[in-house]
C-alpha cells in the first residue's frame, strides 16, 4: 500500500488534496461573504451570537492589548499588581496571534478566517507527520489527517451516536469548531510537535533529542493548561512503560528532559502563585468553569470507555509494536483528561476541552484499525480496489465538508453584520481615542465586542481575562444600570434584534447572566444569577460611578431602553454623533483624541 503511494505520480495528487481539504475547511466564511453581498452593513467574522464568538470573548482583544502596547492581561482597575511583569500571561499563541494579527490590525475580527487558513495547512502537515511516522502508512497519514481535520467532533461521539440523525445534522450545521477557534489548531500543531520528538526518543535516544524535548516540553507550559498537562500524563505513562520494559537508558533521558522542562516553566510557576494570590482570583478560576455539577448518571455513563479506544487497546495488544503501543498512550491519555472531571463531578472548562486532542486522535486510531481489518483480506492487495477505497472515503469527506459549509452559512449568515452606523462609532473611538480608556456602554454586545476592536478598556468586564470578584464586577453592573436609568428587569429581558430582518431573538451569550458569570460553578443556573443581579441593583444605594470612566456609549440599545437623555446632563459633552450612536467625554477627564 506504502510502496503505491510512494510513486511520484500519486504524491502531488495526495498533496493536491491536502490543500483543497484545507480550503473546505474555510469554505463557510467565503459562502457567508457571498450571502450578506450588497447589503447595507459591515461584515463581521466574529459575531457574539454564535459560536465563533470565542474569538470575541478571549483572544482578539488580548491581541489587540499586545498591538497596543497595553498590558494583555488583567483589569484597568487593578492597580496593584505589575502586569507588564508577568512573563506566563499572555501565554504563547497570543504572541504567535498578535504576529498574525499585525497585518489586519484594524480588522482583528477576521482573525479566526486568517488563522483558519493559515493554521490549518500547517496543523494538516505536522498531524501527517505524527501519523506517518507511527504508521508507516502514507495512505493512513493522508486519510487519518483528513479525518481529524474535518470530522474531529464526528470521532467525539460514540459509534451508535453516529445512528442518530437529528444528532448528527445539529453537528453539521454549526462551524468547524477546533479548526475555527484557533486556539486548538495551536495547541493540537504544538502538541504534535512534542509528540513527534518524544517518539523519536522513545525509538532512539540521544542527547539532542532529550535536550529537544525537554525545551519543547517545558515551552508547553506557556500555551493551555489542558496542553501541558495532557504531555505531563503522557511523559508519566511512557516512563512507566520504559520502567516495566526495563529500558532504563531512555528512561533516564526521559527524565533528563523532565528536569528541563521544569526548569524552563519555572517563571511559569511563579506566575501561578503570583495570579493566586491577586484578589479576585478564585472567582476569576470560577468563571472559567463550565458551570455545572454531573449528576450521577452522567458520571457513571463517562466511567465507559470509548469504543474506538478499545480498538486502540485491541491493535496494541495484538500488534505488539511501539508504534501502536504509542498511539493508545495518546489516545487514552486524551480521554482520561477529557472525561476525569465529568467522573469527579466538576466538568472544569480547561480540562474539559482535551476534547479537542481526543477527537483527532480517535480518528487517526479509526483509519489506523480500518486499514488493519482491510489488510486481513486478500482483495484489499489489489492496486485497483485500494485505489477505489480511496478515493471512496475522500469524496465522502469532501461531499460532508460542502454539505456542512453550505448548511452553516445559510442558517447563520445573518449573524456576522454590524449596523454600518455602528461600526462607523467603533472606527471612530478606533481611530481617535488613546488606548487603555474605559468606555462605559449598556449594549451587551458593545461591552464585549469593543475590546476586540479598540484598545480600550469596559467598565463592566466580561468574566474573561479579568481577576476582579465576581461582587465587584456586580456592583460595576448595578452602577451602570443606575447611570443609564435602566432597571435590572429592563436588562434581563434584552433579546437580540436581527439587524436585517430586525426579528428578535433569545440573548444568547449576550444575555448578562452568561457574560458576567459565564459558565461560574457559584451561580449554575440562570435563576441564581438573575437573583444575583437584581440583587445588586437593589442593594446599591450611590448614584454616581466608583470608578473612572472615560466615555459614554449611547447606542440603539441605550437610547432604546435607557430612561435618561445624555444631551441634558451637564457632566457629558459629545465628542461623535451619528444617526444611531452618540459618544460622549466626561468633562472632568483630559482630552482623548
């Protein structure tokens, strides 16, 4: 099979593939460009409705902290602690973002279409890379790498899920999730890369190699938490099988390059207790929870492993070889991560996206055990069906791209526009106002979004990328429903209004239970936090703001809602208007443009 595809003929036509996969896999955002043609409004590759909203959320507007020289983590009113000093945060992919983000500064929103395109050719030859290298397979290391870049949720699923249709259409009508957000394509190219230099090492040690590994290893500590810790068990289970295996050479390199590793993420472990100790702390690790206890059920139910692991297990066992001895390391290392805190009953968001490893992985083990069975039968040798199959499994891959595109663009195009007067408002406060500001808007969606297009501050931050208390962050809340005489009800019953169709529909993640507390274990459901918030307001008893604001944001949403004209306060002077957004400076602070 090998030695076929190894013909000069085949290998353009593979690599051919490649790219035009890679292209599928971007193909929804050229298709939601076509749709919103001619319309009168501003194209958005990151709306705070859908779920491309996690670009929104966390890494553009520390990207565009970097661009500015701000910063990148923290809060403008945390004043005691140094944050141009912290090394660990942002964490690498926010530097390897801001590099890709240099060239659109002034259009960081389509940050998840360019990294999309640029990061998934790269993931796509580096997982090929890890796949051939195990396999010895050409044709697993294309269809397995096409497999975890198209279909990684699919692999997520246990098989009998696949049976579910209603299921598996919810599936292929959202976007491509680890391809789009980025923040997986990193971690999972990184990790292959260690992967890669640990299975050299594992195969034939050396003194550059451990040295390799442990730098690679100890850089990992500067990228997600789910990352290092999934390499840490998967270096802890390799020593344990070099221990039994008695291979005490490589095991000593092994813990060579452990010893660097620690070594290196020394200044991340400073960090750490330097973030523990900072108040606000706790509820900022809160918020980054996925919010909800497993019931029992639940638990017991992840206590089951999955099928296709048990495939892994089967070729490991039957095989005998390090290769595939290797591959169900990683495998079931991905999904003891991605399911050990459902079992514990504290399903915690960081770990919880291991999700992300053990998708691909699965897929790769899936092609790996087809091509095991084909192998057993003597019609598999001929050159014509093997060609056939081939070319069999990459229509269907391509067909359920196309179909999956399609069917996103056309149930969600309606969400990636801005009101063109509105994006006129964040050019200008883009363009014209100093960086590190504080803007104070009622807008959920101005609250969020503006950070990913100016370099300023919100006066009530999102749960993300902030370490105030979650009472603070209430109060901030409170004090700015007060300033636009917005009651906490008003508030609650905020529904999206479609800007084309102007339907309304539910909040969503604009709802303020879901960007103040985000997914907090303290406030699960939605009644504790709407109680939390009416709460608030009810107890708050000064009339003007505790902390300094810079300016105003009056929108659709607060001219709608809000109960007092801004033109009539004595405070404010308008610095921009337009038919739809009026921006005013207070007068007690220095110009800012």
């Amino acid at each position: 099979m090998t030695r076929v595809l190894n013909s000069r003929s085949v290998l353009p036509v593979l690599a051919l593939w490649m790219v035009v996969l890679c292209a599928l896999a971007s193909l929804h955002f050229v298709l939601i460009q076509f749709r919103l043609t001619g319309m009168n409004h501003t194209l958005t590759y990151s709306p705070v409705v859908v779920q491309h909203a996690d670009a929104v959320f966390t890494h553009i507007p520390i990207v565009r902290k970097l661009l500015s020289g701000l910063p990148a983590f923290g809060d403008q009113f945390v004043n005691n602690m140094d944050t141009h000093q912290i090394t660990a945060w942002p964490r690498l992919p926010y530097y390897f973002l801001a590099l890709i983000g240099w060239p659109i500064a002034n259009r960081l929103d389509a940050l998840p279409i360019v990294a999309t395109v640029l990061l998934t050719p790269l993931n796509a030859a580096i997982m090929y890379q890890l796949v051939r290298r195990i396999t010895g397979s050409v044709a697993v290391g294309v269809l397995g790498t096409s497999a975890a870049l198209t279909l990684r949720e699919l692999f997520v699923l246990q098989p009998w899920h696949w049976t579910n249709i209603e299921g598996l259409e919810r599936l292929f009508v959202s976007p491509f999730f680890s391809n789009a957000l980025v923040h997986p394509q990193i971690s999972f190219a990184f990790c292959c890369v260690v992967l890669l230099c640990l299975y050299k090492l594992v195969r034939n040690t050396d003194s550059t190699t451990y040295v390799i590994n442990g730098i690679l290893y100890g850089v990992s500590f500067y990228t997600y938490f789910y990352l290092w810790t999934f390499l840490t068990v998967v270096y802890g289970v390799i020593a344990l099988y070099l221990l039994q295996r008695r291979d005490y050479i490589t095991l000593v390199s092994l813990a060579k390059a452990a010893g660097l590793a620690l070594i290196i993420s020394s200044f991340y472990w400073i960090d750490v207790m330097r973030f523990s100790g900072q108040p606000g702390f706790a509820d900022f690790q809160d918020r980054f929870s996925l919010g909800r206890h497993p019931d029992l059920t639940e638990r017991v139910v992840n206590l089951r492993p999955h099928l296709i692991t048990i495939l892994g297990l089967v070729l490991a066992m039957t095989r005998r070889s390090i290769s595939y001895i290797y591959l169900f390391v990683l495998t079931v290392t991905a999904e003891l991560m991605w399911k050990m805190p459902i079992v514990i009953g504290r399903d915690y968001q960081s770990l919880h996206y291991a999700y992300h490893f053990y998708g691909p992985l699965a897929g790769i083990t899936l092609m790996v055990g087809v091509r095991d069975l084909l192998l057993r039968f003597s019609f598999a040798k001929n050159r014509s069906v093997r060609i056939f199959c081939y070319a069999l499994v990459g229509l269907c891959i391509s067909t359920m791209t196309i179909y999956r595109a399609v069917k996103y663009s056309n149930e969600h195009y309606k969400n990636f526009v801005i009101h063109t007067d509105v994006q006129d408002a964040y050019e200008f406060v883009r363009n014209n106002v100093s960086p590190g500001s504080v803007l104070l808007a009622a807008d959920p969606e101005v609250n969020m979004r503006i950070r990913s297009i100016a370099p300023v501050y919100v006066y009530v931050p999102s749960g993300y990328g902030t370490f105030v208390t979650t009472e603070e962050m209430l109060l901030r809340h409170s004090e700015m429903l007060r300033f636009f005489d917005i009651t906490a009800d008003q508030m609650l019953e905020y529904q999206w209004q479609d800007v084309i169709s102007r339907r309304l529909y539910d909040a969503g993640l604009l709802d303020p239970g879901k960007y103040i507390f985000n997914g907090s274990l303290r406030y699960p459901t939605n009644d504790l936090r709407n109680q939390a918030i009416i709460q608030s307001y009810s107890a708050l008893n000064i009339e003007s703001l505790t902390y300094d604001a810079d300016i105003v944001w009056v929108g659709p949403f607060e001219n709608i809602i809000g109960g007092t004209s801004m033109k009539e306060r004595e405070d404010l002077v308008l610095m921009y208007e337009n038919e739809s957004v009026q921006l005013y400076q207070f007068r007690t602070v220095k110009p800012l443009y």
